[in-house]
C-alpha cells in the first residue's frame, strides 16, 4: 500500500502532463459550439451555454467540405492501395527473390524516402503541368504512390527477408509460379504488414501538405489540409470560423485515431523495432 | 525504422552461397517500382540539382550560370538565418521530444504499467499520440487561435489567473514568434518518440530491473545504467527521424506565421517555396533545396551508421 501512494505523485503528474496535451482539443470544440455572439461576450474560456452548430455549418458550406473530404478520401485511399501494390511487387524481388545488387537496390529505396520534397517539388510543378496533369488528383496520387511505397519497400522488404522459404519451396513443388506464390502465399502471410502500410500511407497522404499546396490549386481538387491550410494562411477566418475549420479538421484525424489505433501502435513497433 | 535492415543484409549473404538458383527472374517485379522512381523521383531531383547551376525564372530556356546561386547563398543573409531557425527545430522536434520522451515512457512503462495496470497506460499513451495523426495545418490552425495576440485562449488564460502582464502576441513578436513555434513542435512531435520507446521497453529483460533494484539501484539509477543503454537502438532512429523532419518543417511554419514576422520564423524548407513560387527564381531555390537535401542526406548516413552501430552492440 505505502510504495503504491508514493507512485501517485507520478501518476497524478503524467494525467496532468495528458491533459495538456488534449487541451488545445478540448478548447477547440467547446468553441466550434458557441454562437459568435457568445464567443465574443464570454471569450474562448467559457463553457457554452447550448450547442450551437450553425457557424460548424456555415464553414462547411462556404468551403464545400463535403468536396474537401472527398478528395482526401480518394486520393489517399488510392495511394495506400496502389503504394501497397508497389511496395509489394518490389519487396518480392528484394526480400523474397534476393536479386542481384538488392543492397544496392534497396539503398536507392531508402534515399528516396529521404530525399526532402523540396528538392523535387518544382520540377515535378514543372513536368504535370507539361504532362497536363497539373491541378489533378491523379498527379498527387502519382507522387505519393511512389514517396509512400519507398518507405513501403523499405519495411516489407526486411520482413519478407524472414519469411520461411520452406513454404515458398513447398509451394514451388507443387508447381507454383512465382506470380501465384506472391498473391496466394506470401501476400496472405504478411497480411498484418499490409494492413500497417496501408493505415500508415493512408494517414502520412492525408496529412501532405506541401506538394499538395503547389499541385492542387482549384478548389475542386483541394485536401482537407491544404483548404484549411490556405485559408489560414490568408488570414481570412474570424474566430468562429477558425473553430469550425479547426474542428472539422480535427475529427477525421480523431475518428482515424480511434479506429486505427491499434494498428497505429502495432505499426511503429513493427517499424521500429522487430 | 532502419534498425533491422544491416543485420539482414548479412544473414542474406550467407544465403546468397547458395549455387545455381535463378533468383534473377525476380526481377520483373521490380520493373514497375524502378520505371515509377525514375519518372517521379530520379528525374525530378536531377532536374532541381542542373537548375540550381542556372538563372533559370521557371519560363524560357534556362543559361548555365555554375556555381553563382551557391555563391550568392553564402553571402545571403536571410539564408544563414533560416538555417539557424533550423537548428532550433531541431531542438523543438528532436532533441526535447526525445528526453521527454524517455522519461514520460519510463515512468509509463515503470510507474503506472505496473501499479495501475495497462488500461492507464494505453489511455495516457493514446493522449500523448493524438497530435500526431493530426494535419500539420489542422494544428496550425488550433495554435494560432490559441495563440492570437487579442482574445487567444493562452492570453485569456493568463489574464483569468492574474498574469495579465506576461501576455505576449506570441506569433507576431520577432522576439518570441520563435519559440511559439518551437513550442508547438514540441507538441506535436512528442507522441512519436514516446510511442516508440514504450514498444522498445517492453524488449528490456524485466530480470535486469529486478536484480538492480535487489542491489539497492533507484529509479534514476536503473533508468541511466538499464534502460537507456538498453533501448539505444531506439533512440538513434528516432533522433535521426526527428532530425530530418525537423530539417523539412514546413506545414507549421506556413499556417502559423509565413516565416514572418520579419523573417524570424524562416525555415529553408518554406524559404525554397517562396524564393520558388513567390520570387520566382527557379534557380535560386533549387540551390537552396539542394543544399538542403545535401545536410539531410549527410546527417541519415550519419544516423544509420550509428543505429546500425547501436543495433550490432
């Protein structure tokens, strides 16, 4: 009992420690409730007196976030699977098939992955609008595809390092080709991985903000980010429109949290240490 | 992330004797992924590194000018001084997430794991996390209205509890728009750190902890000789990733102050975008971001030598 009191004091200073973190949170929804009259006779600090969510409504309207969330949807919806795709049919080569030079290989991977996006963002500004592709979903979901899936490669790979050849010989006896024994064989084995990068490379594409800042200027084809981001930057919003923005913009992000969290956990231990 | 990929590499070559398996035809896989790095990111990033040796304004054809944009870098002012800005964010986002972050997963893993069972401990984690899978400009957006200089909430607050003469205009004073800053990536970055020494804790021979706390070793001391030497590896990745991040910092800069006021907030990364698409001078931000990526490619060759370092030990 007595070692046990003396673990409160740090218990009570982690929850304070938690709570600090979630505050800026908590604040911003109690506002993004709050009619602007109140806001502005009462000040950010107040409890509100009912829920008022017209100003949330407002802001949706005016920035046609139904649109805004689509995009997001569909662009990294679509970089996860295909990043996968990806990462995968490269990781077979390196991690399974241990193809010449694969050190080198997969040294070339990892630079990709570090390279800033700075140092690509002009030219690739550059060569979509000469492609045509500029200011389309398609030319972010490009991009990312393969930034995502140089970290994908990276990770699948020194998985499927480990994976047991006995199965993959075995299957070869029975007169498996190669092609079959990735999709039948090692895809359904390494499922939990897939799943990772796949919860990963949707959320790291939600939140890009720059190349998607350059490539996605008409409002049509903007992210959440970089609506919100834009608008901000203009400093266009009054108080109540700040909230209902950042509101919005905190709740995808909160529902994938609770979702995902697991796998978000899982993922970095699987990342990080192995 | 890396700790992993030496070691394999290794017991790959002890594999690679074995004779007369046509492993080559694997290569097919990789035509796709290799086609999709040279269109996207091989061509692009030769592309930056030739222009950054022109005049180039993004239109009509470029004149080679060699090495005169590094030149007038190292003469720029405002240059040096974004890259100052980058050293304190890389103590924003790497050095303090870091050590706060060892000790919070500590005390986690130690303290409350426990005494109080693991269902505090995935809910204090999951707090500590939760500004991490937020959009960077989503939490821009939360600070500067927390931080607004007229009705923000950090000024109200410091008005409500009789602090009236500390409050600031956080982002709009060249003095302190800085560290604003900084202490919003503090924020945001903590969550990873944390996250990732608690999966490396639970590697730790909990027998190492007993028989040290038998010898008589407190907290501190069995942190310091136990735990830190044992999560090494950790520690690298993590100050390497955090470094680089902090090298690229963008999202936050734009949303929060526009490397304003006065250029006090400048980051390379944002002062690339302007000189880019502001200014123009294709050239010129392309030797900036070039220079960039040079540091950032340096210091992950560095970071994986050591965790690789770390990893074998």
């Amino acid at each position: 009992m007595s070692t046990a009191l003396r673990r409160y004091p740090v218990l009570v200073a982690l929850c304070v420690a938690a709570l600090f973190m979630v505050v800026p949170f908590l604040i911003v929804a109690v506002n993004a409730v709050k009619s602007p009259a109140e806001y502005s006779q009462n000040g950010p600090l107040s409890l509100p007196d009912g829920v008022y969510l017209d100003g949330l409504k407002d802001f949706w309207e005016r920035v046609d976030y139904s649109q805004k969330l689509f995009n997001s949807l569909l662009i990294s919806g679509a970089v996860a699977v295909l990043a996968v795709i990806l990462s995968v049919l490269n990781a077979y080569a390196i991690g399974i098939g241990r193809i010449k030079g694969r050190t080198w290989v997969l040294a070339f991977f990892v630079l990709a992955n570090m390279l800033p996006q700075e140092a690509l963002v002009y030219p690739i500004y550059y060569l979509s609008k000469e492609a045509g592709l500029y200011d389309t979903r398609l030319s972010v979901i490009i991009v990312f595809t393969v930034i995502q899936a140089a970290f994908g490669t990276y990770l699948l790979s020194s998985v499927l390092g480990q994976f047991p050849r006995e199965i993959i010989e075995a299957a070869k006896i029975d007169g498996a080709d190669k092609w079959q024994i990735l999709w039948r064989i090692v895809v359904p084995v390494s499922r939990p991985t897939i799943g990772v990068l796949l919860v990963f490379f949707f959320i790291w594409t939600w939140n890009e903000f720059l190349l998607p800042l350059v490539m996605l200027i008409s409002n049509d084809n903007q992210t959440v980010s970089v609506a919100l981001g834009v608008l901000q930057g203009q400093r266009l919003m009054d108080a109540t429109m700040t909230n209902a923005a950042a509101l919005l913009g905190v709740l995808p992000a909160i529902v994938f949290f609770l979702l995902f969290q697991r796998t978000l956990t899982r993922g970095i231990a699987v990342g990080a240490v192995k | 992330m890396t700790v992993t990929v030496e070691k394999r590499v290794t017991s790959e070559e002890t594999h690679a004797g074995h004779p007369r398996r046509p492993r080559d035809s694997y290569a097919l896989f990789l035509l796709p992924g290799v086609l999709a790095f040279l269109t996207v990111i091989v061509v692009p990033f030769l592309m930056n590194t030739g222009v950054s040796f022109t005049d180039w304004q993004g239109v009509g054809s470029p004149s080679w000018t060699g090495l005169a944009n590094y030149r007038e870098l190292m003469d720029d002012s405002e240059f040096w001084e974004s890259f100052r800005h980058s050293l304190f964010m890389v103590l924003a986002m790497a050095a303090v997430p870091t050590a706060v972050g060892l000790v919070l997963a500590a005390a986690l893993f130690d303290y409350i794991g426990k005494h109080f069972g693991s269902r505090i401990v995935a809910v204090l984690r999951a707090c500590f996390y939760l500004p991490q899978v937020l959009p960077i400009a989503v939490a821009g957006i939360v600070w500067s209205w927390i931080l607004a200089p007229t009705d923000g909430s950090l000024n109200e607050l410091l008005k409500a509890v009789g602090l009236s003469s500390w409050r600031q205009d956080w982002l709009g004073d060249p003095d302190i728009a800085l560290y604003s800053v900084m202490g919003v990536m503090v924020w945001v970055q903590l969550g990873f750190p944390l996250v990732i020494f608690m999966a490396g804790l639970q590697r730790v021979d909990p027998q190492l902890h007993e028989a040290a706390e038998l010898d008589g070793a407190g907290w501190w001391r069995r942190f310091w000789h136990i735990t830190l030497p044992q999560i090494r590896p950790e520690i690298y990745v993590v100050l390497t990733w955090c470094t680089i991040a902090a090298l690229k910092v963008f999202g936050a800069v734009y949303v929060l102050t526009k490397g304003g006021p006065g250029g006090a907030t400048n980051v390379p990364s944002y002062f690339s975008f302007t000189t880019f698409f502001e200014k123009t001078q294709v050239g010129y931000g392309a030797a900036i971001s070039t220079v960039l990526t040079v540091i950032i490619l340096a210091l992950s060759l560095i970071g994986l030598k050591l965790q690789t370092r770390a990893g074998t030990a």
